[in-house]
C-alpha cells in the first residue's frame, strides 16, 4: 500500500451494454436469490464466480433486477477484498499475508508464484489465467504459510512446494486437483482435511472431547424458553469471541422483544489475525454448532437463522451445505423438529467476501442485508432491532457450540470449569514462535507460563494476547492469567520470539487496520493512516522523542471517538508495545538537532520539479559540476 | 403526537446546564432546541443521523457517544465544551483537512465552508501535527450546472442522504472501504445521473465544504459578507439561549 490514498484519474471502464447471453446469465444468477436486495452479497459473489470481476454493465442489470439504483450496487461491490471491479485471471491465488506468514518465509513463497507465472503481486496475466494477490490473515496461521487458489487453500507451503504448484496450474491443472487426483469422489470432510490439518492439540472436556450428538437439543426440547435461558445464564458462558457478553443475558434481552419474527445469527466470521479456533469447530463439531443455534432458536422464539461464514473458508462451504442438509433430511432442521409441533427453526449459509469489519456484531448484519459490511447505530441493539429490523441474536461459534454442551451436561458442570467470571474452557488458537502451534481447549484461568510450556514456546520474548485488537505482553507479564479480567483473548494467541522486531509487527498490524477499516467513521479511516505513518517513522530511525507522546495522544483520540469496536481497538498494537517494550520505542529516537522535521526530505520533494525540468537543480543536488 | 411527547419530558444537563428532552430525542436534537450548540459536520437539519465525522462527540454518563445519534436519557449529566473534548474533536477537523486537499485561499466556499468554520470555533491556529495525504482526485465537470470537487470532499454524506431522502432520487453513494471511502455518482460521471441544479442535495446549505460548485455563480457573495464572517459556526443555536 503505497500512502493509503487512491490516485485514480477518475476515468471508469466503458459502460458497455451487455452482450445477450451475459444478460441473461446475469438475469438467472438474480432470479437464484429471488431479485432480493438483501441476497446483493450472494449475487456479487456469484457473477465474480462466473466473470471474475464485476463489470459496470453487470452493476446496471444488477440493481435493474434488484429495484437499486447502481451507486447501491457498486458501494457493495467496491466494499469487499473478494469482489474485484476489473477483470481478474480465472484462477486468482491469494497468498496469505500475516506477520506469521512472513515469518515462515512468504517472501520465498511469493517469488516462486512470482517467477512461474511471470506476474507479480497485485498483477493479472496478459492471457487473463492468472491473478496474484495478498490477502490478510485465512486462519491458517498454525500452518503459514498458506494462499487460497480460487476456493482452495494450500498450506505449510515452501518456495519449492509453490512452485511446483505454480507450475501445475501453469501447465493447466484445475486447483481442485492440487489436493488430490480423486478430489471428485471425496467425501466435504475429506477435502477438508486433505487442504487444512486441524491441528488439535489438547481436546478438553466441552468441544473437542467426545460429544453425544444433539443430548443437548433432546433435553432443550423437554424445556420450556424460559428454562434454556435460566440454564444458560447460570452455566456463566459469555461469548467466546472477543467482547465475552453473557450469552444467557443477551438471549434473555431477544427472547423478551416482541416481534413478528426472530432471528439467530452465528458469527463464523473469525478474522482476528491469529485466530483459526472456529476453522477447526467448522470442520470437527459442525453439529454441535447446527445443535446450539438450534437451541437458541428454542429458546428466543427463532424460525430463521443465518450461518456467516468468512469468504476465507469458502472451502468449507460443501461441508455445512451437506450438514445441513442431512438434518433437514433427518428432521433436526425445519418443521416439527424432533417432532415438537410448531417448533421450527432452518439456516441459511451466507459466505462473507474478505472484510474484517463483518466480525462485527452490526457490520456482519449489515452484510447478511446485503450492504457493505458497515457497523450499525447503537442504540438500538441487535437483539432489539438487528437484522431487517427484526431481534436477532449474534453468537461466535464456540459460544454455540458450548450452549449446546451446557444443556446436556448442566450449567453447574460448566460453571465448575475455568474460574471466577471465566467459566468452562477456551479454545486457544496458538502459533508463531512454538513448537506445536495449534488449537488447545483448556479451562481459562492458565498463566501464560503456563500456556508457554504446554504449546513449547518457553523462549517468547513477547506473545500477542487476542491478535492485533488485544496487547502485546512481555515476559514479565507471563505470570498473568488468561481470563476476561486479566488476560482476555477471543483465543488468539501469537508467539514471538528474541529474533523478532517488534516494531516491524506493530507496523504490519496497523497495516492491517488500515485495511479493514471500513472507512464509515473520521478517527478509525484516517487515524489509523497516521499511525501507521508514525510507526514507519520509527523504524526508519526519524522519529522525534516528542513523537512517542504524539503516538499516544493520537491514539487516544482514535479510540475515544470512534465509531465501534475497530477504531477503539486498533491504537492497541502501539500502546501495549508501548507500555511493555518502552525500550523499543525510546532506543531509536533522536531529538531533532534545529527543528527541522527529520521526514522532510529535499532531494525526493524536488524530485517531480527535476523531471519536468529536466534538469539537475543548480541549488539541491550535490554535484555541481553537471 | 404533542401530548404524547409532553407527557414523556424529562431533563438533562449539559456541561451543566438544564436541558429539557422528549422520549426518544437524541442528545443533539434535545440541546439545539434548548440553544446549546453541539459542534457537528455529517448532522444537518431534515436529514437522517449518520454518526460518521464523530466531532459531536460528547461524554454522556462517562462514555464517548455521538450526540447525533445517541438518544437523551433522563437526569443524565452531558459533557460538551470540555477542553479534553474540543481537543479531539480539533483533532478530527484536523484529520479530514489532512485526508483532502482544503486549500481556503483559493476555494469559493472559503467563508461558507463548515469545515473552515469548524477549524476556528474549535480554534485551530497552530501549525498541524498530521501527515498530508494528498489524494488526487479528477474535477467532475461533466454536468452543465453543477461541478463537483471530491478533493474538498470530507465524506459526511449529507449530499447522498439530501438525494436520497429528499429528492428521492440517488445521485451519490459510498463506494470503495477504509481510506478509499468516497462519495461518488449514480453513473460514468454527474451529468449522467438524473441530477438537477434545484435539487435539495446540489444546494448549498448541503454540501458543507467546496465540494459541490454551482456553475456561473462562484464569488457572488463578496468575502467579508458570507455566512461566518457574520458569527462563529452555531451562534444561531446558541442565540436561542440568550
């Protein structure tokens, strides 16, 4: 990203009528979701799918078919990583650029796919095969590096093992077939598990452990609402995606709303850098997931549900296609379920489109809407007035997972597990500078220390807690325990180790947040540029003392007034290394010596003037005798 | 609806001083009828609340809220002028004079313009700490009566909401996310959108900045005689109160 600023010259691609047959095509992929607005997402992806790229004539039948007007289309269009507005190859390979990913040698990776296909990061090929792009954090961040190819994703790659898969697809090969010959007669699960190691680690007592299916939905079933809501909130579970809200509370606020409909939502949209806990429950306890939204279903007055699913886990998508199907055919989904008249309850899937922001309780309604992933105005609350208007409750995968556990074991059994305020267990998503990076479920309540000596990471220097939205702690922070009031983590847990700068890792994850920000609200979308700026300041060696204190002060302001959890959570990378690895910052510093801003530099300001000129400048350059 | 609303009144303060609010009021609708000025840039009069520029944010009962959107609450204290608070919310005028290119001196709204006014009620008069952006972005004269300069664009969106909401057509929209975000129009370019210079959205009072330019009547109005050479931004408001 060069200064975060676009530099178009305002000329857009030709609007073009479309040929008939596109036309048509187009017609059938909006008659598919019905001409809804609200399917705009399914749409979009569908013509990328079909087109690779969302051409502006598509945008006019779009919103012709939709009753939008085409700004309404192309603000969809335009808001999502996945959705491209110019014409991408047939086969478009991300590779995945997290910090981790470029401490295992993306660089390596990169050139390979770079010199194969000839194309750099950011290019199409001329013959329109291939595209070549980065992407932020997939969630294999336990398996760096890794890239999705079209809607596959390849892992623990190495320069050698991208090359050899550049050259494959070069020579024709579908990506489908780099993970096996026989990819057709897999079975969902097999294709899983052949592209993604789930890598569990240590299986405790609520998730990974052997679960009885759906004991929790037959007992909910003998239950009155009231009852799974009392049993909910008594168990102590909050919700297992970061903010930690009591789950029975915020079912309780839902099921007391009256209104014509209800809906749940699970939030499958797991985009913390660092975070892959749900990649693995997607994959291992679909069930168990189906089972609690089920339950809460029950339990709020539901019929609808949506499943968001982040577009990086697209290859799941056949996967939960099939297990919802299967209990439809079973009668665990749909009407009378398990034959209780009148209790009904189906789930659509809904597959995200590479945004961030749609972790966001608000911004992943906005998107199931069919909008650009934009957080909503609070008041008024999702579970009073969420999607389409309607109560809705939003819960984080593992939090299903363990409603559905509480109501077959008790909340006494789970209240026994973690401790004060932090109940049961965490799925930790563990990685970087470890031994055997991975998924641990344990109780909460562990020192770091002793997360450390569990996962092999003893020589961390330093361990990001929660991904780039949670802090950066030091060694003489391993003593604090993983709980929400000390150590709080939507499981997130990013090991470093002596070898690492610090600064290079703050850097990356405000690029990160520069990426993600929606844009809606002033401090994150532009605030977050300056810090960035400020941080490469830093490591260019041309930061002033003062600039630790404009570090912070900016910081603040950010945080204070921004509009959701994005802005009041981005500024966290740079205070938190600036709390607990002060040295970091003061060790680079230099008081400027006349006043004179260290970033100003001559010879590239005057450097457009010479072009133009072109000539040498009598007073700036150096040699005098040319 | 009067009698309803005079039967759920309640008060509130605001730095202090008694306001009095209806069920259902934000903070900001509460304080402008009751003469306290809230400094804003997305909010206008007749419009939906967007809550994007953030500077009308206010501590309520502790927290940082917009006041545009953030309904009233009865016997809640509401901090407004504090100095904690007018310093960030410089900070935030300072942030889109940076993400645009805002060159008063050479700007026919120079005198009209929000943002300007802005910067001096909120006294912006040290040199700024903020890196330039500097976007650049190409001048839409395409339409016969209007031009639109997206360089002064700050994004409060009150010209996509005046379209919208108003005129009921649709001329603007946000495309693009995070500092990419823009206003832009419903097709190839303004003249071919169904947009007309007697639209609500093209007039002047929406567009806070130089952004949207009538054609042929630029420097009409003599600088020294516009809008805030009159008084500083909001002393309308807060006349109501004196």
């Amino acid at each position: 990203m060069d200064n975060g600023q676009e530099h178009t010259n305002g000329i857009k691609a030709p609007s073009c009528d479309l040929d008939p047959a596109s036309a048509t095509v187009i017609a059938e992929i909006c008659q598919r979701f019905d001409n809804d607005k609200h399917r705009m997402l399914d749409i979009l992806r569908a013509v990328q799918d079909r087109y690779r790229w969302i051409a502006p004539a598509t945008m006019n039948k779009i919103a012709e078919a939709t009753d939008l007007t085409r700004i309404e289309v192309e603000g969809v269009a335009s808001f999502y990583s996945f959705l491209s507005l110019t014409p991408k190859g047939r086969v478009t390979i991300r590779l995945c650029d997290d910090i981790v990913d470029r401490y295992s040698d993306l660089k390596g990776v990169t050139a390979a796919f770079e010199e194969v296909l000839g194309i750099k990061v950011g290019e199409t090929s001329a013959d329109g095969a291939f595209s070549l792009e980065v992407t932020p954090c997939i969630g294999m961040c336990d398996q760096a590096p890794a890239a999705m190819i079209n809607d596959i994703v390849l892992t623990g790659l190495t320069p050698e093992t991208a090359r050899s898969a550049a050259e494959a697809l070069q020579s024709g090969t579908a990506p489908e077939t780099l993970v096996s010959d026989r990819f057709n007669h897999l079975s969902p699960h097999e294709r899983a598990l052949r592209q993604v190691d789930n890598n569990i680690r240590h299986a405790g007592e609520c998730l990974l452990g052997p679960v009885p299916e759906d004991a929790g939905l037959v007992k909910a079933l003998s239950m009155t609402p009231v009852q799974i809501v009392n049993q909910v909130e008594a168990s102590g579970l909050r919700g297992c995606g970061g903010a930690g809200f009591t789950t029975g509370r915020k079912w309780r606020f839902a099921a007391s709303e009256t209104a014509e409909k209800h809906f749940i939502i699970c939030n499958a949209d797991e985009g913390e850098p660092g975070t892959f806990k749900d990649r693995v429950l997607l994959t291992e306890r679909p069930h168990l997931l189906i089972e609690g939204m089920t339950i809460a279903a029950r339990a709020v007055g539901a019929k609808e549900g949506i499943l968001y699913l982040r577009g990086e886990y697209v290859y799941l998508r056949e996967l939960i296609e099939q297990v919802l199907e299967d209990r439809r055919s079973r009668g665990l989904l749909g009407s009378d379920i398990m034959g209780k008249k009148g209790f009904t309850f189906d789930i659509r899937l809904q597959l995200g489109a590479g945004a961030y922001i749609c972790g966001e309780e608000g911004a992943l309604i906005s998107s199931c809407e069919g909008l650009s992933g934009e957080p909503k105005t609070r008041p008024p609350f999702p579970v009073n007035r969420g999607y389409l208007g309607y109560p809705t409750v939003v819960n984080n995968v593992e939090t299903f997972c363990h409603a559905a556990r509480i109501l077959d074991k008790g909340a006494a059994w789970f209240h026994d597990m973690g401790t004060d305020g932090s109940h049961g267990t965490k799925l930790f998503s563990v990685s970087g500078d470890c031994l055997n990076p991975g998924i641990y479920e344990l109780p909460y309540g562990h020192t770091m220390w002793e997360l450390l000596e569990i996962v092999g990471g003893e020589d961390a220097t330093a361990v990001q807690v929660g991904g780039p939205s949670g802090a950066m702690i030091a060694r003489d922070s391993f003593h604090r325990k993983l709980t929400f009031d000390d150590l709080a983590t939507g499981g997130a847990i990013i090991v470093f180790n002596g070898e690492r700068n610090i600064l290079e890792i703050v850097e990356y994850y405000m690029s990160f947040f520069v990426h993600e920000s929606c844009g809606y609200c002033t401090p994150c979308r532009v605030g977050n540029v300056f810090l960035q700026k400020a941080i490469q300041k830093f490591q260019k060696g041309l930061a002033n003392p003062e600039d630790i204190d404009y570090l912070k002060d900016l910081s603040g302001t950010i945080i204070e007034t921004s509009r959701c959890g994005l802005g009041m959570t981005s500024p966290n990378p740079i205070l938190s290394t600036l709390q607990n690895f002060p040295l970091v910052y003061s060790a680079v510093v230099k008081p400027s010596q006349d006043g004179i801003r260290a970033t100003f530099d001559i010879q590239s300001a005057i450097e457009s003037a010479r072009k133009i000129a072109k000539r040498r400048s009598y007073i700036f350059d150096r040699d005098f005798s040319q | 609806m009067s009698d309803n609303r005079r039967e759920s009144s309640f008060v509130f303060t605001i730095d202090g001083v008694e306001v009095k609010a209806f069920s259902g009021q934000t903070i900001m609708e509460a304080a402008d009828e009751a003469g306290v000025y809230i400094p804003r840039l997305c909010d206008h009069e007749g419009l939906r609340h967007q809550g994007s520029c953030r500077v009308c944010t206010v501590k309520a009962g502790g927290r940082s809220v917009a006041a545009c959107t953030q309904p009233a609450s009865p016997g809640q204290s509401v901090d407004n002028e504090t100095a904690s608070l007018t310093k960030m919310r410089r900070d935030l005028v300072e942030m889109l004079f940076h993400e645009g290119n805002h060159l008063c001196p050479i700007c026919e709204a120079s005198g009209n313009c929000e943002l300007q006014a802005m910067a001096y009620r909120l006294d912006m008069t040290e040199a700024t700490r903020f890196p330039y952006l500097e976007p650049c972005r190409a001048l839409d004269a395409s339409h016969p009566d209007i031009a639109l300069d997206t360089n002064r664009c700050i994004s409060c969106g009150r010209c996509i909401r005046a379209s919208q909401d108003v005129d009921g057509k649709g001329v603007f929209g946000y495309v693009g996310r995070g500092i990419h975000r823009r206003v832009a129009v419903n097709g190839e370019n303004l003249a071919d959108t169904d947009a007309e210079a007697a639209d609500h959205a093209m007039s002047s009072e929406v567009c806070p900045v130089g952004c949207i330019i009538r054609k042929r009547v630029g420097f009409v109005t003599p600088i020294g005689e516009r809008e805030f050479d009159k008084g500083l931004i909001g002393h309308e408001i807060e006349e109501k109160r004196k």
